[in-house]
C-alpha cells in the first residue's frame, strides 16, 4: 500500500515538508556573500550539489529572496564552505532571519578569513572552501538557483589522505527533514563494474 499526494491539493509548506523529508540527506552549502556596502553574510543553503565538472561549477537554490541571494546579483560573488559536524550550532545559528544589514558571521560569532579570489570572506574552521564566481542564476516559481564556476579551491591538510578529502575527516552535516539533520555514519565502499567484467546482477551471482 502507497499513500498518494497532489502537489495541486496540498499548500506550499506542506508539499515543502515532503519534499525535504524525501529527498535526503542533503548536502550543505554554507554560503558566504558580501554585500555591495561591505557587509558580510553568511548562511546554510541546503538545496545544493555540483553542476559540472568542466568547467568546475556548483548549484544552490535561494528559496525566496535572501541576503544571500541579492549579494549574489549585487556582487557576483560568493564561497561556499563545508557544513562540519563540529560547527552544527553556529550552522544553525547562521539560518536565523536575522535583520538585513546584520552579519552573521558577527552575530553568531563565527571566525572568518580572507578568500584568495574572491571578495566574500571564508570560514575560517570550515575544512574546505570553494571561491566561486557566479556562472548564472535561473528563477523558477518562488526559488532561484544559483550556479557558480569555481575559481579556486582550498582544503585544510588535516582532512586530507593523501592528498585526496577524506570523508571520515571532513565529517559533514546533511539537512535532512523537519528539524533533523544527519552525520555521515557508516561509510560502504563498492566499486563501479565495468560491462567487460559484469557477471550479471548482485543476487544472482
């Protein structure tokens, strides 16, 4: 048995709270923008992934119009930072709708560090930092995403195995529904088959 749900019979906010219970765990991108009078920005955006690979580009989606987002269309730049399970209360601190003009950075008393490319400041304890300059913005309905090209990379060498992030390091947090959010836990590892070497599905072998 199935129940069935009608995006048309629900309202916004419940369809939102299926969707996002669905459709996990999700990636965070703690997105740090500068607005054009000099204010810094910071906030966990959990509708994210990578666009493309060559050129190097990533997505987030701004549901409704935030801070975030009119820094992006104002500066066309922005740094998305890993979301570490160490930084889970300042993470969530930074999602407070606090008053336009206010820094979250400042305000939930999150550290930062110049960025090698870009105008938008880095945070300082995040493992990992990408520097992006905005790609394209694409609106659909309430929500615009926001691709990015990276332009420069950097990672903390504590997280790295030679010389590749290490997951078990990097320990990052995922959005998951209602007020849930999720650590990595346990980690598979399988290996891609490649048709020359197939011998048919896993349970019949």
């Amino acid at each position: 048995m199935r129940t069935d749900f009608d995006p048309a019979a629900l309202s916004r906010n419940e369809f939102y709270r299926l969707l996002t219970a669905t459709v996990v765990p999700r990636p965070i991108a703690w997105v740090s923008t500068v607005s054009a009078d000099g204010t810094h920005n910071l906030a966990p955006h959990s509708f994210f992934t990578i666009a493309s690979v060559a050129p190097p580009v990533v997505q987030f989606t701004s549901v409704g119009r935030k801070d975030t987002l009119r820094n992006v269309e104002a500066t066309g730049q922005f740094v998305v930072n890993l979301a570490p399970e160490g930084l889970f209360e300042q993470i969530n601190d930074t999602g407070t709708d606090f008053p336009h003009g206010v820094s979250e950075f400042e305000a939930a008393g999150v550290v930062s560090e110049a960025s090698l490319r870009v105008k938008p400041q880095r945070v300082a304890a995040s493992p990992v930092a990408l520097e992006c300059e905005v790609h394209s913005t694409l609106g659909i309905g309430d929500s615009t995403v926001v691709f990015g090209r990276v332009v420069h990379a950097v990672v903390s060498q504590d997280v790295l195995v030679d010389g590749h992030p290490d997951i078990s390091r990097m320990k990052p947090l995922s959005r998951l529904g209602k007020d849930e959010w999720g650590t990595v836990g346990d980690v598979r590892e399988l290996s891609r088959i490649r048709h020359a070497d197939w011998r048919g599905p896993a349970g019949d072998r």
